[in-house]
C-alpha cells in the first residue's frame, strides 16, 4: 500500500534506469536528505555528532569501499584496515609537507595512494583466490602496520610515531564545530556513496558481479579479469583511503598506527557481512550495526539505574553484542540488507497479501 | 538499493541516543571528575588498581572532608580498553557533565594524543602524571595539559643516572637495550636515550616488542647474543611478566632490569615471586611508600565496606599512585575555588587554572597524608610538570624495596629536548604559543 506503483509509467530509457525509479522512494530519499542536512544539524547534541555520527558515517564509508572489493566482486580482503592507514598517512604527509595544502586535496590525495597501494597488493588476486587471498592481503596489513610503525619518514619523524593534524581549513574558514565535521563526512558519504551505487550499477559493477558469481565463465564470455579484479582493488580502496584519511583527520586529529591494526580489518569485514555482501545500503546497516550497538548496550545499565561495575558491564556488552551477531547471521544469513529488502517487500502488498 | 533506509535507521539510532543520553543532573554544589579507565583487554592489570586507586581516593575525600569546601566530588567511569577511538568517546560523553569536567587522566598516551588537540578547544585539561606527550611540559605550547610529576623523559634521566652511579659515573663503551612496547608509550623516551648516549659514550641498542608483548623470545634471544650491561624496560601490562619471565628463562639477571614505572608495581612481580628477585623499577616521587592517607582510606572507606578494590590492594604501587594522581586533580580543584569562590562548583577552564598554580608544600604533603609519598611540588605557567622526583625499588622476592635516595632528573638534557619538540609540534601543527612571562 505504502509502495503503491499504480499509475506510475516508465515511459523512456531514462525513467527505466533511474536510480529511485518508484516515487515513494524518491521522496523518501528527499525527506532523508533534508532530515540529515538540516534537521540532523539543528537539533543534535555535540556528543552525538563527534561520538555517533561521525564515526558511523566516516566507518560506512569504508565499508562501502570495502562491500564493493568482498560484496560484488568476490576478492576477500583482511587488509582493509592498512589501506585506511595509507590514506591516513599520506593526507597527513600532503599536508605536513606542503604548506597550505587544501583539505580535499590531502584528502583525496590519501585515496590515490591508497588505491596504489590497493592495486599493488590487489596482484596476488590474479593467480589465487577465496581464503588464500584473504592471508595474501593479510600481508598488507602486517606490512603496513610495520611501515607506518618503523619508517621514521612516514611519522614525518615524530619520536613517538604518532602524529596529529592541524585545525581543518575547508576554502578559508575553520571547520572546527561538531557540526561542519558531520557535514564534511556526510558530503563525502553522499557523493561516494552515489558513486558506488552507479558504478556497481553500471558495465563495470556487472563485471565486477560476473567476476564474483564465477571467473571462468565470466572470462569466457570476454571479461578480462585482469582489468576487472583490478580495477575492483582500485575503486575500493580508493573510497578506503579517503574513509581512512577522514577517520584520521576527523574523528580522531591524532593517532598511533594502533588505530589503523588488524583489528580495523576485521570490524570492517564483520560489517560488510551483517550488512549484507553485494549491497550499498548493507554497508550502512552494517556500520550502523557495529557502530551503534555497542554504544546502546553500553547506555543501557545506564537507563536501568543498574549500578554494575565497569568491567562487568564491559563484559556483558561484548557477550550480548557477540550473541547478536549469532542471532543476526542466522535469521538472515543475507545480511540486514536483505531483512530490509522483504520488508519492503512486505509493504508492497500490505494490507492485502495474495 | 535505497539508501534512505540507511538513513532512516541512523537517525532511529541517533534520536534513540540523544534523547536516552542521560542528561547533566549535577547540582551546583557538585563537581565532576570523570574516569577514563581501563578494566578489561591487554593492560587491565595495570588499568584495575589505577582506577581503584583514582575512585578510593574521590571516595576517602567525599567521606573524610565531605567533598572540597563543601562540594561534593562526584564521578562517573568510562571503559576504553585502551583504545583510542572508545577513549574519544568516553571524553565527549564526559565532558561537559556537570559543571564541566575537572580534567582527565586518560591513562593511556594514545588517548592522551587523540584528545589533546581536543582539549585545546573544549577547553578542559587534560592530566597525564607520569605518561603523555614528554614535550607537553612545556606550558606555553600545551596550555591544556598537565604531565605532572614527571614525564618518560625523567623517567629515563634517572634511571640512567642511577646506572651511572653503579658504574661510577663512567659508562663508555657499555651498552644499555630499552626493551619497549612498540607503540608511542614505548617509542617515547628514546630521543632522551639517543641524546644521553651521544653524551656519554654508551651504545644504544633499541630492540621493539609488537603489543602486546606476551611473545618476546626473540627479543630476549637477541639480549643474550648481544649482552647488553643494563635493559631498560618500557612495558605495560601483560608484556611485563611475560617478560621478566623469558629474562629468568635467559638468564639475564633481573638486577641488571630497570622497569619504568607503569611496570613497576605489586601485580607485576608476585605470581614470578623470587624468579623476580633483584628485578629494578622507578617509581613516580615515592609511591612506594605507606602513609597517613592508607590507614584513613582503611578507616573511612574500607572499614564500611565502600572500598572500590579489594583491601589486599591498599599500598600497592599502582593503587597509590592512582591515589596521588586523584589527589593532584584535587588539589587543582581546591586551588582554583581558593582564586573562584570556595565552595564553588568550578568550570573545566577554572580548573585548568588551579593545575596550572599547584603549590603543594611538605606541610600541605604531610597533612593530606602523602608526607612520606611525595615532595613539594610547583607547577607554573611555564612548567606544566611541577617538580619531578623519582627513586628506585627493588623487588625482594616478596616485596619492593627503596633501594635509592630521591633523584631529579638532569635539566641540562631534559629542558632542550622539551624546548625543541614542543616548538616542533607548535609548527607541525601551525598552533600559537602564549606568553608567560
């Protein structure tokens, strides 16, 4: 009912490819766009910009990046968390090294890198493939992790090893307000989100597919692999970099290479997985997911008026977050994308099911 | 897909956040101090009685004295597990609870890097006694932060100077390793090392540990292929017994072993016992020591059954240095209601004042029951660290013993590096410094 396509007619090519092709959802979409451009920014508190939104946009970022390497093209990377450090670094050495160097520049100058970096390390894909790939592109993390960790350069020869950035300057002015940072991340979340969203959408995101769903058919019918897989690397970790320099820059503004370890890698993939594999909207679930929860769980004693002992409540949140996790994976082994695509379904029909 | 959805369930879990988030009730006679603690992961057993210690002394005062003139301490804690980002989100959730809050210990330098530059505009101080930045002493650069009592340079100095002292003062030609976390905690007192070694003529052998340092075969290998005079040993939580165990395996004798002090405490060297003995660590001014303040936090607090930790741990290094860290932060607030109003609840930024012109004299020491613990200290604008002391204990198999008179460490080589690397990261980070004169 809610989904009522009645009367809606795809007259032309172009209404037929449209991104939101029913109108209930282009409205939706809308409605979203002014909730978070204007009425997230008038009303939130600072906590919930710089603890909550900020990290859950900047990590759905990376998981994009990372949904479109695992989820439509089928390589499995560990090494997620290292391209976010190469991102990380390079921007902070863009903008060390050279005076006024614009944000976006050393921004997205931490993506090329990364993408470099990503082709790089994408190579072994050529030759091996499902979990061997996986422990090939552990290798990425433990050598960059290395990297960032014993080249002095990198630090730009900080005798700790860590590093911090400067005040933001986006076109002249400050970024210093919670809010300007969450705008930041939320115009880089909608122009590469959309960016994914079309590319999987388009030649090259059906090779991508194609590559995934079986590589010698897709190689029979005149998809290179060479190029595919590769360019697969390069697109994520491109948007990976970009998501790690703002993780970087953003959220933390100075950090040891611990913040970039294995463990990123993991709560990376463990978000595209509950998200859902092969699914834009997924890679938010999933960040959403992994982000939000612990977070919720961690108010919860709060609300209660329990007065538990901080380790105990730590504990108990890691138990019951590990036991969503169980619980989630086996209702919809698809992912929260999926759950949300019946659901849609459902209401397509609501009230009256055949 | 729709990525509204996505959107939908974000503001869901927002609004849910930000409504749930439960609001500043203090009331105005009530000051907040807020607890960044680690009790879980790989340094909970260095986090557990550091954050007893913080909460029994808040908790001693509030019974003792009935709060500060009148206000009342009350605190809240926060679990990091010693990582950065949840150590962000615990700051921005404390912050601005209450009246403001009083300054955080974050204890952890990782932390201690992420909200530093977030202080500087929050404008609340950050208090890192014994860890942090080393260059962060310098008060015109760091105007937030407070590394009191010392920084991992003195810590270095000293420990360096006693070695100095066992060898007659001459040490050419020797070779001392720094076994350290291979993390910023770790990698920090080398530029003091690499300085004095260029000094004196000692090599320096810097031999990494990847966290958290439960495998260190390899490195203890190399110790015996290298045979080093001294190691100086930075490590933290679990790496610390792991490691004194693979030098008893070695047989590299423990007195030959400084440990800085975070892995100098009781919980360190008991299960190893006397596989332990002679095993050497700092200490921060004289933590080592029992005072007036341990037999009060018994009476007041442990004999009512409000202690946070068990009894057993009274007088454990780490609990009492906890104890002095909560102390210090206490004596800012006190300080700064003497310049805003006694019995005042105060602001972040009023407290960060009251750090700033700590003066606590051998009489106040001595009547807060830290007589024996700690020597007067000063801090100023310029001189965020007060007044470093240090001495050296020994385990005996049983228990630490002081083995060294107080040391303060050589201003010939501290005041230069700290001049020169906060000059440094005011440049990195195009910040303006302030006059103090």
């Amino acid at each position: 009912m809610f989904y009522r396509e009645n009367g809606q007619f795809k007259s032309s090519y172009r209404a037929d490819l449209a991104l939101f092709p029913v109108a209930q959802d282009r409205w939706a979409m809308l409605a979203l766009a002014v909730v978070c451009f204007v009425i997230v920014p008038l009303t939130v508190s600072d906590y919930t910009f710089r603890a909550v939104l900020v990290p859950f946009l900047i990590l759905s970022l990376a998981a994009i990046g990372l949904n479109i390497l695992v989820g439509y093209c089928g390589q499995i990377s560990l090494g997620t968390g290292a391209f976010m450090a190469v991102g990380a670094y390079a921007a902070y050495n863009l903008q060390v090294r050279f005076d006024g160097m614009p944000l976006l520049v050393s921004i997205l100058g931490g993506g090329v890198c990364a993408t470099v970096v990503g082709v790089l390390f994408g190579i072994p894909s050529l030759r091996i493939r499902g979990l061997y790939l996986a422990v090939a592109t552990l290798a990425a993390q433990f050598f960059i992790d290395w990297f960032t960790n014993r080249v002095k350069w990198v630090t730009h020869d900080s005798p700790s090893g860590s590093v911090g950035v400067r005040t933001l300057q986006l076109l002249g002015c400050e970024l210093n307000t919670p809010v300007q940072k969450y705008l930041l991340c939320l115009g880089f979340v909608l122009v590469f989100g959309l960016l994914a969203k079309n590319l999987v959408r388009g030649a090259i995101g059906r090779e991508w597919m194609a590559m995934r769903d079986m590589d010698v058919a897709a190689a029979v019918i005149g998809i290179r692999p060479v190029y595919a897989k590769l360019t697969a690397f390069a697109v994520s970790s491109f948007i990976v970099g970009v998501a790690g320099a703002l993780w970087g820059f953003v959220h933390l503004g100075a950090w040891e290479p611990a913040a970039f370890g294995i463990d990123k890698s993991f709560q990376l993939l463990f978000m595209v997985i509950i998200g859902g594999l092969g699914s834009i909207v997924g890679s938010f679930f999933g960040a959403a997911f992994i982000v939000l929860l612990p977070l919720l769980l961690n108010y919860v004693p709060h609300w209660l008026g329990l007065s538990i002992s901080t380790a105990t409540a730590s504990h108990t949140e890691h138990m019951i977050f590990g036991a969503l996790i169980v619980f989630f994976l086996i209702v919809e082994p698809h992912g929260l994308a999926r759950l949300w695509s019946t659901a849609r379904q459902k209401l397509r029909l609501w009230p009256f099911p055949h | 897909m729709r990525i509204r959805k996505q959107l939908a369930a974000a503001a869901l879990a927002v609004a849910s956040i930000a409504v749930g988030a439960p609001a500043a009730l203090a009331q105005a006679n009530e000051q907040f101090i807020p607890l960044l603690v680690y009790r879980t992961g790989q340094f909970a057993p260095l986090g557990i009685p550091w954050a007893d210690g913080k909460q029994d002394y808040l908790k001693l005062v509030n019974a003792r004295d009935g709060g500060v003139n009148g206000v009342k301490l009350v605190f809240e804690e926060c679990e990091t597990s010693y990582d950065a980002a949840k150590g962000v989100e615990c700051y921005e959730r404390l912050k601005g609870k209450g009246t403001g809050a009083s300054g955080f210990d974050t204890q952890s330098t990782g932390i201690t890097f992420a909200v530093t530059d977030k202080a500087f505009v929050d404008k609340v101080s950050v208090e890192t006694a014994g860890y942090g930045l080393s260059q962060s002493a310098d008060g015109t650069v760091f105007e937030w932060n407070f590394p009191l009592l010392g920084t991992y340079w003195t810590a270095a100095d000293v420990i360096m100077q006693d070695i100095a002292k066992k060898e007659k003062g001459d040490l050419k030609g020797k070779k001392i390793a720094l076994v350290y976390h291979d993390s910023p905690y770790g990698k920090e007192p080398i530029a003091l090392l690499q300085k004095r070694a260029a000094a004196q003529g000692f090599e320096l052998l810097l031999l990494p540990v990847t966290p958290p340092g439960v495998e260190q075969k390899s490195t203890w290998l190399q110790i015996r292929q290298q045979k080093p005079d001294y190691v100086l040993f930075w490590s933290a939580g679990v790496m610390t017994p792991a490691g004194i165990r693979e030098a008893q395996a070695t047989g590299f004798p423990r007195e030959k072993i400084y440990a800085i002090w975070w892995a100098g405490s009781d919980h360190d060297v008991k299960d190893i016992g006397a596989g332990a003995k002679g095993y050497n660590a700092i200490t921060l001014h004289n933590s080592a020591a029992k005072d007036k303040v341990h037999d009060e936090l018994k009476k007041f607090v442990y004999d009512k059954g409000q202690g946070t930790g068990a009894a057993d741990e009274i007088g454990a290094i780490a609990h009492t240095r906890g104890m002095m860290i909560a102390m210090l932060q206490v004596e800012a607030i006190r300080a700064a209601q003497e310049k805003y109003g006694k019995g005042k609840a105060l602001t972040s930024e009023q407290v960060r004042w009251g750090f700033e012109n700590l003066n606590l004299t051998a009489d106040r020491l001595k009547a807060l029951g830290f007589g024996e613990i700690m020597r007067p200290v000063k801090t100023s604008c310029s001189n965020h660290m007060g007044d470093d002391w240090a001495r050296i204990v020994q385990w005996d198999g049983s228990k630490w013993e002081t083995k060294s008179d107080w040391y303060q460490s050589d201003k010939s080589y501290i005041a230069p590096l700290v001049k020169e690397f906060a000059e440094k990261y005011a440049k990195d980070k195009n910040l303006k410094t302030r006059s103090c004169s």
